[in-house]
C-alpha cells in the first residue's frame, strides 16, 4: 500500500505530523545548507540542475509565473530566477528556513519574492501558475493526494510540476551501500552537525516509506496531470518527476 503522507514518530494526526515536520526544520535550519551537500557529497547539485534542464522551457514562457514550493533555504530558487525573465516565488511554511532564502536573495539583489504558507493550502487563486517546482519537499506534505490536487488547482491548463524527491536505489550494490550510509553514517553526522539526530533519523524512515517512482506517477496521473514521466538519477537514489496540466 502506497502511503498517503508522511508520518513522523508519535504523530496522531495529519496535523500533528505537519507541526512536527515544521519544528525539525526550524531545528535544522541553521545548519540546513552545509548538511546538505556534506551529506549528498555535492551529488544534490547535479540532481538541481537536472530539474533547471528539464523546466527550461517553461521559464522561457514570456511571462511565466513560476513557484518554487517548499522551498527552504532557496537554492532552486535561486537558479529558477536566474533563468528566468520574470519574479520567481518560494513558498515555505518554516520561518527559520525562509529568512535564510530571503538573506540569499536580498544578497544577491535578485526579484524573487518568498511567502509562508502551507503547500497542502496555498495562498494563490485557481489556475495563476505556469510551473511549481518542489525540490526535496513533497516526501514531506502529510497527504500527497491533497497536495498533488493543490498543485493542480493552482497550475493553468499548459503547466507543470517537477518533483524532486529521494527514491528508492535499484541495484543490489547501491541498494547496500546506500542502505548502511542512511541507517548509519547520516543519523551520526547529520545529529552531531545539526544538533538533532530525530531529524536525520527521520530522513531515512521518510525515504523508506516514500512510494516507489512508478506509484509517485501513478499518483500524479490519478490526481488529473498528463504527459507524466519521471527519471530516476544516481541510480534511483533521486527521481525527478514531470506532470502537465
Ligand atoms: C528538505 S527541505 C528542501 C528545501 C529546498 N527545496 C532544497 O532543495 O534544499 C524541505 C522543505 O519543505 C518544507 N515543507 C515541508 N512540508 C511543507 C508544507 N506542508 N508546506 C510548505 N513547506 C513545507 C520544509 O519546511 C522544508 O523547508
């Protein structure tokens, strides 16, 4: 059975989960950046650019209304707005994580606006989106069919999501390595660094449970987007996911 969402440790309800996912990255956010490409080995970077490759013609679009959700620290962002003519949104509902994108984009005097809210409740009319990118943030939404619905709520008729999302490594070797490098290595490194080990506990227990890339399509299919395809990268470690409404 494909699970319906994430389901952190002790959470009763879909509410609880959302607030303790919330919390972790609030705990994490100081440290957010740095971790991350410690512990992909900077492989995360390559997994970014790919998304950037396979949007690319969206962000031509004269006019194109670009939102790059749960979008923390801002790194896609960053990268969608400097390929784009037009203001790129992020959207994040961890405080901690969106001051830090905001530094980065105030830094580097860019357009992008960034707002806080929820990727399950999104502030934005029907159909006022040519492109909703989600980097590494929809293994984490409580109920993956409200939020896929939402991004098809939100999306024209004409647009896209690209979901990038940790999957599920195919062959026996990777599958191994990748195995005692999450059960072991990241819970250690990430807990020390980051001063939270439940966060880098939970990485690996929301991987495990996340659906397999065919389920993920299967999923995006059923919630009304077209043309769906996904392509897995580092040998199934990532997929990145395309939809068009
Ligand atoms: C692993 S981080 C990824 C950040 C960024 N996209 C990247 O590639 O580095 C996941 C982000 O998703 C956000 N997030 C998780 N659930 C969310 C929700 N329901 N609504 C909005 N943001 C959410 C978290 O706050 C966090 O900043």
């Amino acid at each position: 059975m494909a699970a319906t969402g994430t389901n952190p440790p002790g959470a009763g309800d879909e509410r609880q989960a959302a607030r303790w996912v919330q919390r972790m990255f609030e705990d994490v956010a100081p440290s957010y950046d740095f971790l991350n490409h410690l512990l992909s080995f900077n492989i995360d970077r390559s997994w970014r650019k790919r998304l950037l490759k396979r949007v690319a013609p969206i962000l031509e679009r004269p006019g194109a209304k670009v939102l790059d959700l749960c979008c923390g620290t801002g790194d896609v962002l960053l990268e969608l707005q400097a390929a784009s003519r037009n203001t790129v949104l992020g959207g994040d509902f961890c405080h901690p994580m969106l001051v830090t994108a905001q530094r980065k984009i105030a830094g580097r005097r860019l357009a992008s606006a960034v707002f806080e809210g929820d990727a399950l409740m999104l502030p934005l009319r029907d159909h006022s989106l040519d492109l909703i990118a989600i980097a590494f943030g929809f293994r984490n939404l409580t109920n993956y069919r409200t939020g896929l619905a939402e991004l098809h709520r939100v999306l024209r008729p004409g647009g896209m999501i690209a979901i990038l999302e940790f999957s599920h490594p195919r062959g026996w070797l990777m599958k191994a390595a990748y195995g005692s490098y999450s059960k072991f290595f990241l819970p250690l490194i990430g807990g020390l660094f980051s001063g939270s080990r439940a966060a880098y506990e939970y990485l690996p227990e929301s991987i495990a449970r996340f659906p397999q890339a065919e389920a993920l399509e299967e999923m995006i299919a059923q919630a009304g987007f077209r043309e769906t395809r996904f392509e897995l990268l580092s040998e199934g470690i990532a997929a990145l996911h395309i939809g068009r409404t």
